[in-house]
C-alpha cells in the first residue's frame, strides 16, 4: 500500500471532516504528507482551509464545484476546525440567537467571534475567518 491509499484509507473512515497534518505523521514524513495531501486538494478528494488545515470536499450536481462534504456547510466546517485547533471561540449576532432558540431566521453568515491571539488565516469559499 502507497502512503497516498493509506491516507484515502483513514479518510474514507474518519467520522470527522476536518484534517489536520497532524493527523497523517505517523504514516509519512512532514514533506511527504505534505505532497499527498496537495495532490489530493488537486483531485478534489479534500479542500485546503487553512494552513495545515484540510477538509473532505465532494463536487456539488448542480454548478460541478468542489464544496465541502460536512453536512452543516462552510459554518460547520469553520466551527469543527476552531474546535481541533483549540480556538476558544463565540457564536454572535444572529447566529447566536438562532442557536438559543430566540429566532427562527437562519442568519445568512456565520458569526463567530475568537481570540484576538488567534491569527491563522481559514478560508472556504466567500466565509473567512481574519482574513
């Protein structure tokens, strides 16, 4: 088994959607997995958040674009991504009141807010975080 069919396999059965290079140092080198996972964002089998960061992607039937695989969306995403980063972070705004029941509109955007020591860069498609 190559060190790429390795990595697809623990992808296939990971129950979570966010990746970190962390996750694959015990099969490869640090360059190795690096280059793997690089050639997987090119297959369109993960997408790149952030640094390090990488999340399964699948491609969407109506517009044939690469979107990610997480049932909850980008928001979902971002949220699991601070999580395995061990951001502390708040939901505001209208996320926050949707969330506690307050209102029944579903807020358009995802508002979050997090550390100001915080300073990656997370980035799916238009929803950013300190970008």
């Amino acid at each position: 088994m190559t060190t790429k069919d390795r990595i697809l396999s623990r992808l296939k059965r990971s129950k979570r959607y966010v990746f970190t290079r962390d996750d694959f140092k015990d099969l490869a080198s640090y360059d190795q997995v690096g280059r793997i996972l690089r050639m997987l964002v090119k297959e369109g089998v993960l997408m790149r958040v952030g640094y390090g960061v990488y999340t399964k992607a699948r491609r969407n039937v109506i517009t044939g674009k690469i979107m990610p695989a997480a049932p909850g969306g980008s928001s979902a995403v971002m949220t699991e991504a601070l999580k395995r980063l061990n951001v502390e972070y708040k939901l505001t705004g209208a996320t926050e009141c949707y969330n506690k029941g307050k209102s029944t509109q579903i807020p358009a955007t995802l508002e979050i807010k997090i550390s100001p020591r915080f300073k990656r860069t997370l980035v799916i498609g238009k929803s950013k975080i300190n970008a």
